[in-house]
C-alpha cells in the first residue's frame, strides 16, 4: 500500500534551456499546424496594417474633394478577410493546443503505469494524478497560443514600427521610449508569475493528495468521525491552491494592465509632441492621425506578446512539474525490451525458482528485509512460506515479480536470473494474488479477465466452479455483467479474495503465488479453495504465505522465515518437532501440541 502523504519527486525546476526544449518537443509534431496558424495570424495583422495608411488616404482624398468609396470598399473587405482569416487559424490552434494536451497525457499515463514500484511507494499518487489532469492544461495555451502569439505578435510590432517610422522618426522615439519604460517594469514580474504558477499547481496537487486519502479509506474516516478533520485538511490545502491562484492572478493582472498603460501614456506624449509638430507645420494632420491608429494598433501586438510571456511562465512551471514525472524510474516498456520467449529455454510446464544468498531492503538507511536468504522450490507442489510478521515473506513475492531489485544475490526463475528476464515474459508466466486481494472498478466480468483477456466462456464458467463463485454470479442482478462498485466496494472481504484467485487462475499461470489469499474466507470456502490450490500444485508451481497454518499444512515443503532469514525447511510432521518457532506457531493455532 502507498502510505505517502506528500509528493517527493524531484522538485528541481527546468532552466530556460530546458523548458525551450521540452516545448518544442511537444509541439514538433505539430509544427505545420502552427505553422499554418501562424500565417494566419500574419495574414490577419496584415490586413490590419493597412487599414491606418488606407485611413490616410481617405483624409487626404477628403481633403481635394476627390472619391472615397474605393477606398471604403477597401477597408470593408479588409476588415472582414482580415477577421474570418483570424478565426480559422485561432480554430486551428485550439484543435492543435488539444492536441498537444492528448499527447502528453498519453505519454504520462504511459509512464505513470510503468513507473517501478520503489517509486510508486514514495510518490503521493494523488499528486501524480493532478500532474495527467491539471498541469497538462496549462500546455494548452502556451504550446501553440503563445508560440503564435509571440511569433505574430512580435512580425506585427516590427511591422508597425517600420510603418511608423515611414511616417515620422520622431514620433516612433517619443512612442519607443515609453514603450520600453514600461516593458521593463513587465519583466520584472515574470518570474513572480512563474513562481506563484507553480507553487498553485503544487498546491492543487495537495489537494488531490488529500482526497486521494480520505476516499482510499473512507469507511475509517466515517467510522472514526473523522469527516470535519479531514475536510479541513482538504480546505487547508484549497486555501494555499487559492493563494497562489490570486498572487499569480495579481501578476498577470498587473502585466496584462501594462501593454495599455503604454500605449495610454505613448498616446499622451505623441500627441503632445505631434500636435506641436503639425502646428509647426513639419507635418499634415493626416499624418498625426495614421500614427496615432499605429499607436492604437500597437495594444494588439504588445498584448499578444505579453500574454505569451506570461503563458510561457504558466506553462514552464508545468513542464517542470511533469518532467518530474519523467525523471522517475520506470520499467522498460515490453516494446523496448522485447516480449518474446527466450531461444532455448522451456515456456511450458511449472516453473522452478531459486532464492541464492538474496539480501534486500526497501532503501538506503532502512534495515535489511533479506539476509542470505536461501532456498529452492522445484517445478510442481505446493511450497508454503510461514514466519512473523514483517519476517519478509511477502518480500519474496516482490522480488520474483521483480517489483523491486535485490541488494545482493540471485532470483531464479527457471534457472535464470530474472534480471535477465523480459519482464513482460516473466510476469506472463505467473499469477498473482495479493495480500488485500484488490478488485477494480467495472464489472465482475472486467475484474476476472483482467489478466486473461483472451479467456474463453467456458474458461470463465469452470474457474468460478472451481472458486465457489458461480453462486455469487446466479445472484447479481446482470451476472458477469454487473458493476463491482469502486474497488469492489459492493462485494465482501471474501468474495474480493476469491474474485482475485480466480483472476489468477484463468490466466493458467506456470507460477502461482498466493499471498494470503484465503485470510478473509469462511472455514467452507477455504476449505474448497484449499483443495481447488492442491489440484492446480499438481501441475503447477505453486508458492503461498499464510498465517493460518490449517492452509499450508499438506504443503509439500514449508519455508519458516523470521527476521528476514530462512531458518528451517521441511514439511509439516518435520518442522513440527524440529523447529521451535514453527512448533509454537502450530500449537497457538491448535495444529499441534505446546511444547
């Protein structure tokens, strides 16, 4: 179970570099999408920067009396293409932008799902799951909005300035004086929005984290009338998300505000400075009114860049955040590693697995699970691991599914180091019931095909025979059919467990490793499970943990672990009179007599 309560990924953030460069990553495969935005966008703003020099060649025409209704016909049918050729690209882009958010969602889950269990244990996946959900929204805007934007934005600006410059130098030094007064003051803030961006996107992770835990063990948190703690917790992670939120929202506020402050502040100054000019008579009034639409015209561009900046900043705290993700350690993808069967070696038959002087433990510091643990189990029978608590029994499970790598020695499986197993091949071959026997959401019909797919209807209907399950199914309302509720949460403690026996079984499995799968079942159930377990050890390679012994009891060998060593090996009669630790264990469940 994932008992992290606080994400504890790699929280370095990318540089600028390395933001550019997952960007384009993200946006290379749709490069001609943008692109065709992009022209667009180019198209729209050139139609935007005629329509002041048409302006001033209808005052002019006013002037000496000459027609104007060329001209109007002009501006009309500029002003028209110029919108639809707008729309179509902004069309263009938003299609793109979701594109982008699909794709980097795919390839998250994708990594999500291979990621190595070590990580997965140390990772909130609450958190893990607002990164798929929330951050990747924020790819939308700046992975094509703000790439065109900045683009388009920036040709425009030339543009305009070229344009104005045409028209009077002195005037585009009054305008390009305030303009960059203030633009320094817009760059200050960037990074304040960078930084309150992401310490919100953090922040909207706590609070998956938050509910991801109440709604993991929400029949405890009722029971325990744990409700109002639990709601401030979730509140209390809200109010830092909101926070943030409006410090963040205060920024761009403030450098969204800037763009028409300047050109606010340019028109005062250029008007002051032209009408002295055109008072002067160094320049006609048309020319005074054309720059002063350049002037206007400027509030698109300069704002287009602005928002880009600021969306750039929205979604560099984005990337950063999910190329966390990325950075974690994940299986190879059965592609990647190739998932077919190994020349010369045997894929039918039960497995036989060897333990060689295995030490293991969960991470640097933490005391060893495993120490020289040693033992060897043949292909066929039924071998038992018993012990204490915490004496590494399960651990054995984990490291033959390689769920985690040892510290020191060897894992078998059928000879060969599992390391050097596909792991798609490896786990293809085992089945596997876990401790808490989980069930997932959908239809019980979903839950037992899970690891079988492909299993045909009579497959299905002999392994709920075989489990005592085809009661259960004639009383469901719709049969296989029916929902399970979240994580089975309509079924009870036993019929989850038999439910995830029977998964495991209808994947006909060389191995079959059993965690105590039988602790929540009535003395009738495990009693048929019992001998259901002994008919599949017949031809299959069969390893169970169990702390009630009546289970293990005819197994054909029974390992006794205690402190993460291996101190006996025998059979129920042997260990019995032999090994101390297992004697009282049988005499405290009245399998033999105290000694």
């Amino acid at each position: 179970m994932n008992t992290a309560s606080a994400p504890t990924t790699d929280e370095t953030s990318l540089s600028a570099r390395e933001t550019v460069k997952a960007l384009g990553a993200y946006v290379r495969p749709h490069r001609w999408a943008v692109a065709l935005g992009l022209l667009c966008a180019l198209a729209g703003a050139a139609g935007g920067l005629a329509q002041p020099l048409a302006t001033k060649a209808l005052m002019d025409r006013l002037a000496t009396g000459e027609t104007i209704a060329a001209i109007l016909i002009a501006l009309t049918a500029l002003v028209l293409l110029g919108t639809a050729v707008e729309a179509f690209g902004a069309y263009v882009l938003e299609r793109t932008a979701e594109s982008v958010v699909l794709a980097a969602r795919r390839t998250l889950v994708g990594r999500l799902l291979r990621l190595r269990i070590a990580e997965w244990e140390r990772v909130a996946p609450g958190d893990l799951m607002s990164r798929v959900t929330s951050d990747t929204t924020l790819l939308r805007a700046v992975s094509t909005q703000a790439v065109v934007s900045a683009a388009s934005g920036a040709v425009t600006l030339v543009a305009a300035i070229v344009m104005m410059a045409f028209l009077d130098v002195v005037l585009l030094g009054v305008t390009l004086g305030v303009v960059v007064l203030v633009g320094g003051a817009v760059a200050l803030m960037m990074p304040r929005i960078a930084r309150a961006t992401e310490r919100a996107q953090e922040a909207v992770g706590e609070i998956s984290v938050a509910l991801e835990r109440v709604f993991g063990a929400f029949r405890t948190v009722k029971a325990s009338g744990a409700e109002e703690r639990e709601a401030a917790r979730v509140e209390a992670a809200a109010q830092r998300a909101w926070r943030h939120g409006v410090k963040s929202a205060k920024w761009e506020c403030l450098a969204g505000s800037a763009d028409e402050l300047a050109v606010q502040l340019a028109f005062l100054a250029v008007l002051a400075v032209g009408g002295a000019r055109v008072a002067s008579g160094e320049i006609p009034v048309s020319t005074l009114i054309a720059f002063l639409l350049y002037l206007f015209y400027l509030i698109e561009p300069v704002s287009k860049l602005v928002d880009a900046v600021s969306s750039y900043q929205e979604g560099a705290a984005a990337l950063s955040r999910i190329a966390q993700v990325e950075r974690l350690a994940a299986e190879p993808a059965a592609r990647q590693e190739g998932a077919l069967p190994r020349q010369g070696t045997a894929v039918q038959g039960p497995a036989s697995v060897c333990f060689e002087d295995v030490s293991f433990r969960y991470g640097r510091g933490l005391p060893y699970t495993h120490q020289q643990v040693s033992f060897e189990v043949p292909g066929t029978g039924m071998t038992a691991f018993v012990g204490p608590s915490g004496a590494g029994k399960s651990t054995v499970f984990a490291l033959i599914e390689r769920f985690h790598e040892t510290t020191g020695g060897r894992v078998l499986v059928d000879g060969t180091d599992v390391r050097d197993w596909p792991l798609a091949e490896l786990r293809s071959a085992i089945g596997y019931v876990e401790q808490d026997a989980p069930v997932l959401a959908g239809t019980l019909r979903e839950n037992l095909l899970f690891a079988a797919p492909g299993a045909s209807d009579d497959s299905v209907r002999e392994v709920l025979a075989r489990t005592k399950l085809d009661t259960l199914v004639e009383r469901l309302p719709h049969g296989l059919d029916t929902p399970v509720g979240h994580r089975g949460s309509k079924l009870s403690g036993g019929e989850r467990q038999r439910i995830a026996i029977a998964r495991a079984l209808l994947r006909k499995p060389r191995l079959l490793l059993l965690d105590e799968a039988t602790s929540q079942l009535d003395a009738v159930n495990e009693l048929a499970l019992r001998e259901v377990i002994a008919e599949v050890a017949r031809a299959t390679t069969v390893l169970v943990v169990a702390h009630r012994l009546s289970t293990v009891t005819g197994a054909d060998r029974i390992v006794v672990m205690d402190a993460g060593r291996v101190r006996a090996v025998g059979t129920h009669e042997e260990l019995v009179t032999e090994d101390p630790l297992y004697a009282q264990l049988a005499a405290t469940q009245l399998l033999a007599p105290a000694r």
